[in-house]
C-alpha cells in the first residue's frame, strides 16, 4: 500500500494506470474510519483493479462557527485499517496543496444545496463540489463510491458528474447502523455516554414517520411535528435542526406523501451535529 501526500504524484500515477487499462475505484473520506466507509471500500475493492482512498479533511466546507479544527483525526488507525481491507493508495494531501496560496476557484450548483443541510451551512456543498471536483481531476477514477447517508451529498455529487460530464460512474452504498440504529458517523465520537443514548432519537422517529405513512398518514406537516415530539420526548435538550420530507431527486419539500419520499432530519445532540435520512415508498390510491 502506497501513501501519497503529492498531487502531482497521485494524479501522474493514475493517469500511468489509466494508460495500462487499470479501473480506478475511488473512496473520498474525510478520515477517522468506521464501517460506513469500509463497506463502500469493500464493495470497491471488488469492483475496481485499483482502489484509492482519500483522506482529507476538507476546510471549505466547514462554516467559520463549525468543528473543522476539533474534527476527529487518527491516520495511524486509518492506515491500519486501509491495510486490513487491502486498499492500493491513500491520497493524503495537504491542504496548501489542494488550496494553494491565491486559490479562487471553486464549484457550486444552482439549485440542489438550497434544501436540507444546506439551509443551515451555507457555503457548505460549494466546499464539498470543488473538492470532490479536484479529486476527480486528481485520483482519475473509473467509480466513485459516497454512502447515502449524505443523501444530499450524493445528489449533487451524481449531478455535478453529468453536468461537468466526468467520465465517472458514482455508486452509492447503503446507510450502515449501529445495532441501535444510530448512524455510523465520525461525529458520534463527540457523544458523552449520555448523549449516545438520546441519539437514537433520529433513527426512532425516522421509523416513527414510516410506521405513520404506512398507517396512512398523507399530511408531511402532521408526520413532522410528530417527528419532532418524539424527538424532545428521547432527547429533551436536542435542538432540532430540521425535519423534511421532500422529492428523493430534487430535494424540494413535499405538502402531501407522494409514492416515493425522502424523510430527512438534522438534529444536534450536545455538540454533534447528526444527519439521518429514511427513503420511504407507497403505493397510493387514487381518489375517486
């Protein structure tokens, strides 16, 4: 297994293996492994000749108020366990690399970060598209593999690709959970044991909106103000960031359940800012 810390040198060496008909599978994270990213690593690892890894933590889509500084980092985990699950390169950049001194280019859709996550962090996914921009150019990947935790995430990577044509197909990985249900995520690393136990309360009400929407319940402002008693009721010190019910592709907020819906929450719990989404489908009936 290589580490890389050069630009140059990781994108000289994709380019050698492109020219040897190598297929490149790409897994950008930001560091601190757990099973999330793993599992897309293995399903990498599968797919692809060479499996790439990057590890960078990423300073232009963190707000000026954000945990960019106290963001969990431990390379000399995150290497032992690159190695355990046979990864090729670690791409570790340095951030004067990626954003070398005059640097004043960056990427940013229209549309797609004006939902959910990026309401509350502005500027966040034009920091996520241009890194995940640069690391395409760099890495030179065939597949590029992102959870659907981040299901906003993944839509405006999936869009970006079409839209800026990157001869690149994304996979995206399904959400892996604790056996509570809690969402694996680095940020839970902030959870006193306390806190651990209230955050659960995303996945319950997630489970909470499916049991109602299965039951019938077509009215989104109903599901969510329920979501969100249950939500205080488990955690009465969370601050709700917000709660949505919107299309799974545009992003945009549903009034009425429609056959397939994205139930997306943000909920703060101490000081770990925690994301959970559920795709939810039904078949509905027509009314006469």
């Amino acid at each position: 297994m290589q580490l890389i810390r050069s630009v140059k040198k990781m994108q000289n060496l994709s380019l050698k293996l492109k020219r040897k008909g190598k297929k490149i599978g790409f897994v950008p994270t930001m560091g601190f492994l757990h099973e999330g990213h793993l599992s897309l690593v293995e399903r990498c690892r599968k797919d692809c000749d060479i499996l790439v890894v990057s590890i960078f933590v990423n300073p232009t889509q963190f707000g000026p108020r954000e945990d960019y500084k106290s963001y969990p980092r431990d390379l000399k985990r995150d290497i032992k366990l690159c190695k355990k699950y046979n990864v090729d390169i670690i791409f570790y950049p340095d951030v004067k690399d990626m954003y070398p001194e005059g640097f004043e280019t960056y990427v940013e859709l229209e549309k797609l970060p004006n939902h959910l996550c990026g309401l509350s962090r502005p500027g966040h996914f034009r920091g996520v598209a241009t890194v995940v921009t640069k690391l395409f150019n760099i890495v030179q990947p065939d597949v590029a593999y992102f959870g659907e935790k981040d299901w906003q995430q993944l839509k405006i990577i999936e869009k970006l690709v079409r839209d800026l044509n990157f001869p690149i197909r994304i996979k995206s990985g399904k959400i892996i959970r604790e056996r509570d249900g809690l969402a694996m995520s680095s940020r839970n690393k902030y959870l006193s044991e306390k806190e651990r136990k209230e955050a659960i309360c995303l996945y319950k009400s997630l489970l909470f909106a499916k049991e109602l929407i299965e039951k019938g319940e077509r009215d989104v402002s109903k599901i969510k103000r329920k979501m969100r008693e249950l939500i205080l009721k488990i955690a009465p010190k969370a601050k709700v960031d917000y709660i949505e019910i919107v299309d799974p592709e545009t992003l945009e907020s549903l009034s009425r359940i429609k056959e397939r819906n994205l139930v997306a929450l943000a909920v703060k719990i101490g000081v770990a800012r925690l994301i959970d989404n559920m795709l939810i489908k039904v078949k509905l009936t027509k009314e006469i």
